[in-house]
C-alpha cells in the first residue's frame, strides 16, 4: 500500500542523508585537524 511505499522512501532518504551528513563531517574534522 501507499504506506509501505512512504515508508520505504522514507528509509532510503534517510539512509542518503546519513551517508551525506557523515562525508560532512570526516570533511570538518579533517579540516580541523589540519588547522
């Protein structure tokens, strides 16, 4: 149903953004440790 498919979007995004926010912050923290 229209529920099962919300929710499957709903991972896939969320596992994207969790991917995304993770390089951003191996990329802050590498820059801070090269200050």
């Amino acid at each position: 149903g229209f529920g099962s498919l919300f929710k499957f979007l709903a991972k896939k995004v969320a596992k994207t953004v969790a991917k995304q926010a993770a390089k951003q912050g191996a990329k802050y923290i590498a820059n801070k440790q090269t200050e």
